[in-house]
C-alpha cells in the first residue's frame, strides 16, 4: 500500500469513527477496551492523532503539554475527532518516509512508519466505535492484510520490548482466504521469526482478511477455525495487541 492510500483509509476511517459518536450513545461500552465507554475511545483516539501529527512535525517525542488531549470546552466530541483527522492526515501528506523521526517500537526510526501506523490504529478504534453501537463494521480485506503484516513486524515487537513475551515453541501459519497475505511464524532462541510463504505450520489460521486481523487484536471478527493443534493456536491468539 501506498503513503497515499494510508492517508485515504485514515479520512475514511476517521470520518467513521466520528459518525458513530454522533450517533452514540456516548456510554456504550467498547468490548475490547474493559472498562471504556465510546466517549473514551474517542478521547483516546484523538489524543493519539495529535500526538503522532505533532511528532511527524517535530521528528522528536513530544511533551505532554505540546499537544490537546481532550476537546477545548464547548467543542463536540465528534467535531474533535474530525479535526485531529485531518490535522494528521495534512501532516502526513508532506512526510519524507526516509526522514528521521521518533516512535516507540523497536523498528528503524524513519518517518515512512507513521501512515501505516494510524491508518491500522484508527482502523480499529473506528471498528471498535461502530461494534460499541451495533453498527456493521466492514473492513477493506487490503487494509487489513497489511494489518496483519504490521501485527507481526511492529506490534508484536513492541509488546515483546515493553513487557517480554513467551512464544509459543509450535509454529503458526496465518493465511487469508479472499486477499493475497500469508505468515509463517516461528521462533528461534526465544526471538521471533517471520516469514512472508506458504508453508506448513503446527497450526494454521485460514480465514477473510478482516477476521484474522481482528483475532489477533483480541476482538471477535467472524470466526476462524484452527486448523492443526487447538491450544496451539490460543496460546498465539492471547498474545493480543499493545
């Protein structure tokens, strides 16, 4: 995918999300964020979407304080989250994807990490947000192979940094049925290793795009069924997201 189409699925996406705090109710609970209801996710959101803009500007971490971290008094929640949208997505436009810059997972420090980046968070917040009122939620079966990509190259990895991570020992072999995309997952002295082919794997997660992406971000997609050993397969799914 291109930084363009990063940046469209962002606007589409966002656009989404603040459609559904529009609709609400503000208190519906979020499933996959114990303990939040849809205002928080909002709020959350558009937090990050001003701390990653002011971080594609800056190259540098920001302070706590260079940036709005909650919707100025009188400004609807809604309003907020289209405005961090398109700040972020203006940013981004004008990103060399070689240029240095800062962010916290244990992959090169280039600016080229940021489109992809919040196209997939604000892809599933947007899910999370129509789930929490009962509205269908699609996902484009692209977007999310390369969420799935992103998952094992640069999530993973930071779960691993921030807290470690016990592997499972079995390999698994994820594989999308209706888009191109397929991983074989393994590990070798404790480390993961990834590798983009179709090969056979202790157990084997086959299913849309979408439902796999958002299996291994710990929220309820369509199912899929392991193919292979049960609890193999578990023992990666619980890995979850950051």
């Amino acid at each position: 995918m291109t930084q363009l189409d990063y940046i469209a699925h962002l606007r589409s996406d966002g656009e989404a999300l603040a459609a559904a705090v529009d609709t609400g109710p503000l208190n519906a609970p979020v499933a996959a964020c114990p303990g939040w209801d849809l205002a928080d996710l909002a709020r959350h959101t558009g937090e990050i979407h001003r701390w990653a803009t002011e971080t594609v500007l800056t190259g540098a971490r920001p302070e706590r304080a260079s940036f709005q971290r909650h919707p100025p008094e009188g400004m609807e929640l809604s309003a907020w989250i289209r405005e961090g949208v398109a700040l972020l997505a203006t940013a981004l436009s004008d990103i060399d994807p070689e240029a240095p810059t800062w962010h916290v997972f244990p992959v090169p420090m280039v600016a080229g990490i940021w489109p992809r980046r919040q196209a997939q968070e604000t892809l599933v917040h947007r899910w999370d947000a129509q789930n929490a009122i009962g509205v269908t939620a699609e996902i484009d079966p692209v977007l999310a192979s390369d969420g799935i990509d992103e998952y094992f190259h640069v999530i993973l990895p930071r779960l691993e940094q921030r807290q470690g991570v016990d592997y499972p020992s079995g390999t698994l072999h994820v594989h999308c049925t209706d888009v191109a995309g397929e991983w074989l997952m393994s590990t070798e002295d404790g480390r993961l290793v990834i590798e983009r082919a179709h090969a056979k794997g202790d157990v084997a997660l086959r299913g849309p795009a979408a439902d796999l992406l958002l299996l291994l971000w710990g929220r309820s997609g369509g199912p899929v069924d392991p193919i292979g050993d049960p609890q193999l397969a578990a023992q990666w799914i619980a890995l979850g997201g950051i």
